[in-house]
C-alpha cells in the first residue's frame, strides 16, 4: 500500500528559479498529477520579499519571509532551496534534511564548496537530495549520468555548462568583437551579471563540472581540484586564426578518466568546427558523455532561465514524490565509491594552439620552433601573417599532443627570448588526435 | 527493509544486442553492483543457437534452448526480450509478466503494434515493462521524456531515428551518388538489411515514433495511424537543389501538438542547414524533444549496436531493479491518459519543396504558379536550371507554410498539365517558420 496518498511542497526563494518553479508547479499540476497518479501540492513560498510582483499568482498566505513555515512543518515532505550562495542555503538545507525532508537544490556553488558534507548528512537521515538543476538548466543531465547510463565506465563528461560565457564567445565570433564590448553588452542585455567573474573566469562551470565528474566517476566532490582558467584573454585575433586552423573557440568543461586517474579542467578550448558542439552558441548549453558501452552522446538545451531550470527543480521533485508513495524505503547508495586520483594539469596532454608576439626578424621561427622541439613538442602548422620587418607580428603554432608540463616550460623559455615581444598565449584542442 | 539482497536477470535472444547485453552485464557487473548498492546477476540465456561464438565466455549451463529455463524459473526476476519480431516474442513476454516477471525489451515492432495489449497485461499484473532500448539505441530518450521532463507539456518530438536511411542520406549528400547504388554500399558493408524495407521506407522509425508519441503525449500506441513515406523516390539532384536553398534532406520522425491533436509523420523532410539536427551524420540518432517549459531540447549517439543498445537494456534492467530491491510497491502508471486525437496528413501544415519536370516553354511557370496560388499556396523561391527549349527541365519551388490538403490537390492539378512531362515530387520542410 502506498504510504501517502500525495506530496507537499515548500519552496524557500522566490527568485527567478523560484518564480519558475512555482509557475509549472501549479500551471503543470493537473499534468504531473496524471503522470505520477498522485498529486504534488506547492504548500509554502519562502522569500523575504513579499512585495514585488512575479507574474504568478497565489493563494493568500502561501507566501511568508519565514523560513521555519517550510522547514518545521511536518506535513512538508520535500524542501526546494533556491536561493542560492554558501549561507544561509547550507543550513537551511542541513536543517530541513535534519527534520527528515527531502532537498531539492539548483545550489551549484553550495553543492560543488559543501556537497560531501551535506550528501553525507541526506545519506545518515536516509532522504534524498535532487540536483538536477544545478547543472545545465533543464537538460536532465544527471539523470542521464545517473540513470540513463548506469551500465557503463564513464570515460569523459565534457562540455558547454555556461550560457554567459558561451554568448560572449558567439558575439566574438560572429561580429569580431572585443571581449569587453562584448560583455559590457550582455551586462546591459541581463545575460552576464554586474560582477560576471563566476561566469567568465570559469568559476561557475567548474562548480558544475565538480558535480558531474562526482556522479560520473564515483569520486567525492572536488571543485578545489578543478583546474580553472576564464575566456577573459582570449581575442577577437585568437578567433580569426582560430577559424582559418579550422577551430571554434568555446569555453569547456572537462572531466576525462586517463592515465589511471581523472582529469578536471575548465579553460577555452579550440575544438574542430564540424563536431556537434561547435554549433552550440549563444546561451545553449551541451555536454557529450562518452560511455564503454554506449559510445559518445550529446545532451543540448537552455543552461539556464526560470523556466528551464524549474522544469529540472520539478522533475526531481517529482522523482523523489515517486519513490515516497511507492513506498520505496532506500534512496540511491551515496556516490564516492571510487578512488581515482585528480591528475594534476601538469600531467594532461593536449594539443595546444599558441600565440606568440615576435619581432619580426630573420632566425626567430627558428628559436621558438627550436625550443619546443628540445621540450618534445611537435609542430603541426605555422601561420605567420604580415610582414613589418623589425616590429612585432603574430606568429601562431599549432602542436601535436604534448604534455602541459612540457608546454609551460617550453613557454617559460620563449617568453625569455630577447625577440619575444609579449608573453606567449596558448589554448588547448580537443577532439581531434588521440 | 529490502525484500531482495540481489536480482537475478534472464535473457531470450543471444543475437546482437543479446550479445551486448550479456557482456554489459557480465564485464560491468562490479561497476554495477556498486552503483546500485547490490548485486545484479545474469542466470540464463536462451538462444536456439548453441553453438556460434559470440566473444564472450558464459559459465557451462548458463545459455540453454528451452525458453522455460527462465519463463518457468520462480528464482529470475527480469526477463530481457532479445529476439525481436511479434512471433514468439509476444507470447514470451506475456507468458513473463503472467509469471510476475518484470519485462524489459528492445522490440519496437512488437510494442509498436501490440504494445497496448502488453502495457494492459503488465499494468494489471503488477509489472514493469522496459522499453528504452526500443527507441534509438543507447539514448535515454525514454527516461528523458518520462522523467527527465515529467514537468513539461510536450510540445513536439523529432529526429533521426533510423540509423539505416541516415547513412544512405549521408552517403547520397557527400558523394551526390543514387539511391540504389549507395543502398547496395550499405548492405555491403552490414549497414542496412538484405530486405531493407523496414528501414529504408520508414517504417522502423514510424513504429519508434508511435512509441515516443505514446509516451511524449500520454496518447495510446498509434503507430497505424502514423503517416509514413520513406526515402527510396529521392534522388542526388533533389539533394543538391536542397543543398542550393540552404537545407539537407533528412527521414525524420515527427510528433507534434497542434489544432487539438497530434501530428504523426515519416517522411524525408528539409532542414535548414545550420540546425544541429543538420549535422547528425552516418548512422548516429538525434532527437528534439521541446516541453513547454523547457524549451528545446536535443539528445544525440548511436542508435543501434550491440553495445549501445545493452547499454540502455541494462539501464532499464538497473531501474526495475532498484524498484524492486527498494520495496516499491507500485510501478509507474500507464500511460494514456490523454484523449489527443492523431490527426490526418491532409491536416497538417508545412512549408513544402517541389520539383517539377516541365517541358521548357513561355508561359510554363506562370501556369504551375497559377495553379498554386489558386490553392492557397504562395511560393517563397523558384530555381529554374538550363535551358533546353521545348524538353523537360526540372523547376524547383519552395512555397511558404501551406496546408497538406491544398498541396495534394494543387499537384494533381498540375500533374494533369500537357507541359508536365513527370508527376510532381515534394518534400515537406521543416525548422524556418512558424
């Protein structure tokens, strides 16, 4: 017999995920209930706000700036936090998962900062904690990691998990414009936030990619391990030469088992052209699983935005109100079996595409190309363009697969060179050798 | 309390996907039992073929002929159905869920066509069918459209679900090459089937299709009320003219909510070349799904092979096996609960490419013009190619959106021409407008 005959709801933060959410919880009801055979009722919205107006109508009272009203009532089976940030979100999760509540959270920072704790506090109480949201908006990623290709080694997780830099690099692209034009314009549009660092310095997709390569691969949450590097040096130049290589420029988000270990790295990236997620611009996002068994595929949608990453909060909820009325009296074993070590980005191998600025005089290709050589760096293509003799020009190298530990000393040394002009730039390739 | 410490698994079928599957479960079983938290343990497999080395190693005893080793055995509690087709297939797995057996199976012909009386005989009895292998492959399209966007009205589903055509069209596009010769290619090489029919005329994708749509709308499976129309009649000059207007030439399945109802279609259809779905090459799948929250979303990777697809039989085999170790004691409701009704092909709307043979005379376009526009059908380009005065030329239109109706009786009109050396051929464009 099923234990309850329905599910209540309490959602604390009535922002823009919140509104969202809220909005398909009662516009959706009649839908879900069909689909579950039960109903889900939104019983409580949290916000300190009561006043602004967010297009969606509710009963009288079902709105408070109490918090307790959601996490101390019994009859709330579920808790949705969406407000985001370290505090007070941590403790109000820790709370209602200590009243026996199951969680649901878009809290990627939370999550990626404080998750190994607060998985083990859901996993004492035996309660669940839907993450869908927090990463890649209403694309039902985790799931599909969790669930979907739960028979297989997962040999990499990697792609496009933020919108806000994924729009500045397509405005790049297509109008040849500067990074700060750019996101001056993506501020004003509401695309990028007044202090965007979290999304252009990679912050945020390594917070997401934290999580997923946790579910991916079994280990515990590592955000600190997440290598990290922004699109904030690249150029509209880097742009143009990437496209006449045959490259697209797309900030990404790697996490790849190798070498006995797992690589965790976010930085831009040159990826060729006619692969599937070189066409994924503005603010889609794109991630490709690669499984032993089931090959590579493609996961596409919005990243983010009310309604996509409320339809995410609703699924988990749904997911959870699911196995509450089945009965189902055990929640999915924490992950974290595994023990694969992070590899440090010293230890990757990559293609690299380099920028140097170099005067331009007889012999210098001769001393840069030199010195990769001697620190076992293939060449694979020059593009030198212009000719201002004795002033400095462009001079880009494209590598074979090379180890960063090589790359960084080999650029230690060029940038050393007496007719170096500026310090060298490069990107890393991917999905083309190896 | 658990009910089970562990599941044990039967499999009927040791063809190619059979295959898959027992070395999915056998290779990834540790992986498996980790994830899940408890062992799942394959007891049986059933092929009338004893002898033929599939590469891998079972136990002495484990594969046996008599399908009653794992109907008849009160100890399995999932039987995989791997043989495909609707003779014995469907009375082995109704004789499984009358036994009290969970059911998971690849057989999209089989579910398409008697899967109500299936769902009925599961429902009642308790159950849980797996079905997601039955839709592209290794794709978790199913637990992404019943799960994954459980909050979202489904708006539309479509995409390349015939690995098969997609690598005839593929082939046809890069190498301008014809029909029948590149359909020879593929058998060949093992890509498409001695009888190819089921492929090459769309009906494997209407019956994957009138699965999706089941599910996507809660509709009953529809499949004979599919409209289908496969990709034998195009030829390399069609998909140069597309090629010219800024599209490819897909078979695409497509379910769509308009004017009350559903659209259910297969046809070769026209996409505008910078779409995603534009891309998807070879034999790899690709499918839309748009929910009303969500937005748009797009899941890509191989829609076929033994890997891939154990991949998603395993997927479903852990999914039941998590219920049932859980106690949960009731499965997912049936689906069908909505009353869309399907809609006609006369019905629908699209924009539509056609290629006309007209004999090259004044006054020949102004009469094809005149007979479309008497028919509601306003044109958006023409290309007219060489000039051979008084021989047939092909005249190439494309039309704005225009309704079916219109368009079949306009090209009988045209077709009765004395100028029109050849019957009218259309294709219907999708992804521009409305």
């Amino acid at each position: 017999m099923p234990k309850k005959k329905g599910i209540n709801v309490g959602v604390i933060g009535f922002g823009t995920v919140g509104t969202g959410t809220v909005k398909i919880l009662r516009e959706n009801a009649g839908i879900l209930s069909r689909r579950l055979g039960f109903p889900v009722t939104l019983k409580r919205v949290v916000d300190k706000d009561l006043k602004t107006n967010r297009g969606v109508k509710l009963p009288k009272g079902m709105l408070t700036s109490k918090v307790d009203a959601v996490l101390e009532d019994p009859e709330i089976d579920i808790v949705v936090e969406l407000i985001g940030g370290i505090r007070p979100a941590k403790d109000f999760i820790l709370r209602a998962i200590k009243n026996g509540k199951h969680v649901v959270t878009a809290n990627k920072a939370l999550l990626a900062e404080k998750g190994n704790e607060i998985f083990a506090a859901a996993q004492r109480q035996g309660v669940r904690l839907g993450l869908e949201a927090s990463v890649a908006g209403g694309i039902p990623i985790i799931k599909v990691i969790r669930e979907g290709l739960v028979a297989n080694w997962i040999l990499s997780v990697y792609g496009i998990i933020n919108g806000t830099a994924n729009y500045i690099l397509t405005k790049m692209t297509d109008e040849g414009a500067e990074f700060s034009n750019v996101l001056k314009e993506a501020q004003r549009l509401g695309y990028a936030e007044a202090d965007p660092t979290f999304d252009v310095e990679g912050v945020d997709s390594a917070h997401k990619l934290a999580i997923l390569a946790s579910l991916a691969f079994g280990i515990p949450l590592s955000y600190e391990k997440v290598y990290c590097e922004g699109i904030t040096k690249i150029t509209p130049m880097d742009i143009e030469f990437a496209g006449e290589l045959g490259y697209k420029i797309k900030l990404l988000a790697i996490a790849k088992a190798t070498g006995g270990g797992v690589e965790l790295r976010v930085h831009p990236t040159m990826l060729p052209v006619d692969r599937l997620i070189s066409k994924v611009d503005g603010v889609f996002n794109a991630v490709y699983v690669e499984g032993d068994a089931v090959g590579e595929t493609l996961y596409y949608g919005r990243g983010a935005g009310d309604m996509p990453t409320g339809s995410a909060i609703v699924a988990d909820i749904a997911d959870i109100a699911r196995g509450i009325v089945a009965g189902a009296d055990r929640p999915a074993p924490a992950f974290g079996e595994s023990s694969l070590k992070i590899r440090k980005i010293e230890d990757i191998s990559s293609m690299y595409y380099f920028r140097f600025s170099a005067l331009d005089r007889p012999g210098v290709l001769s001393k840069i190309s030199g010195i990769l050589g001697k620190n076992n760096i293939s060449i694979a293509s020059v593009i030198q363009k212009g000719r201002r003799v004795g002033e400095a020009v462009p001079l880009v190298v494209l590598t074979h697969m090379a180890r960063e530990r090589d790359i960084r000393r080999a650029v230690k040394q060029i940038d050393s060179l007496p007719v170096v002009a500026d310090r060298a730039f490069f990107i890393r390739v991917e999905g083309t050798e190896g």
